[in-house]
C-alpha cells in the first residue's frame, strides 16, 4: 500500500466546487472513539456529504492521506480543482505550519471542520494553527458539520459571485 492520497470525483450538477482534503487518521473512522468521532466510516461520511453537496447544489470532491507533505500538495493544486475548500487535517490542524502555508498559497476560501468539539477536549486541540486562513471553523457537529460548512461556503461564493452595487 503506498498509502497516498484518494481522490473520489466530482458530484452534482453545475454548481461551485468544493473540495473536502480529510488529513491524518480521517481514514480510520469507524475504528476510532465514537463517542468523539461518531460511529460512520469515511466512505459512508463522504457519501453522506456528497448527499448534502447535491442538496445544496455544490460540487463535492474528496480526498484523504496521512502524508503531510501530499496534503500540502493536495492544497497547492487546488485551485485548478476547486473554488472552495473544507479542511479537516486532523491532528495538523494543531501544528502544521507547512499546511498553513500552503492553505495560503492556496488563496482559495477555506472552512475548517472537525467532526469532535475541538475545544471541549485537552488544552492542545484548542489551537489551530490553519484557522486564520478559514474564514469559519465549524466544531462539534459531527457529519452535519459539513453540511453547514458547505452551506457556508455556497453562501460566500454567491457573495462574492453577485452583481456589482
Ligand atoms: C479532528 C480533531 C483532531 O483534534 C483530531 O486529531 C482528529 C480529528 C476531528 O475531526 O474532530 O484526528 O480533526
């Protein structure tokens, strides 16, 4: 196994897209605490966002790896794939700072999302070291907080999409 990145295409009609970069041990969902990370694994997680994209007429695509350095990678190419991006890196969130630089280079509009409240647990997840290029960071929800975050980026690309006042 070489244990890169997964990319699952594209859904949905004509809409923005979106791209969901899950990080370190995202793909072990469904094996780990479900009373912090719920009981789905990834590929149900994903297809129920993919569930929520179609509803709310945004194009989801999903990617997943325990390779920091492909989710740099991961973020430098993102703005050929995607308008918008949710960012779940699991434990980076709290130290990377070279996912934090290429969140920047990636320049695009960013929500960061973790299934646990981030900042009901120990003292070291409640800093995120990406949450200053995520204009929202949505905690707590579970798989519902992918919906919300893809509601708000919809909303925000609509904004910054609209006519001229
Ligand atoms: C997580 C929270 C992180 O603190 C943790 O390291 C994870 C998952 C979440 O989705 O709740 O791996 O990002």
């Amino acid at each position: 196994m070489s244990g890169g990145a997964t990319t699952t295409p594209a859904d949905g009609a004509a809409g923005p897209r979106v791209a969901v970069l899950h990080g370190v041990n995202l793909d072990q969902l469904g094996r780990r605490d479900p009373t912090q990370y719920g009981s789905l694994t990834l590929a149900e997680l994903e297809v129920a966002v993919s569930g929520f994209a179609r509803e709310l007429g945004v194009r989801a695509s999903f990617s997943q790896t325990n390779h920091e350095g492909e989710y740099c990678e991961a973020l430098h190419a993102a703005p050929e794939v995607a308008d918008a991006l949710i960012l779940n890196p699991g434990a980076w969130t709290h130290y990377s700072r070279a996912i934090r630089d290429a969140l920047e280079v990636a320049g695009l509009p960013a929500v960061e999302v973790h299934l646990s409240n981030v900042e009901e647990r120990e003292e070291w997840r409640r800093t995120s070291v990406i949450g200053e290029h995520c204009f929202e960071t949505v905690s707590g929800l579970g798989v519902d907080g992918y919906r919300t975050a893809l509601e708000l980026l919809r909303d925000r690309l609509r904004t910054a999409s609209g006519p001229a006042r």
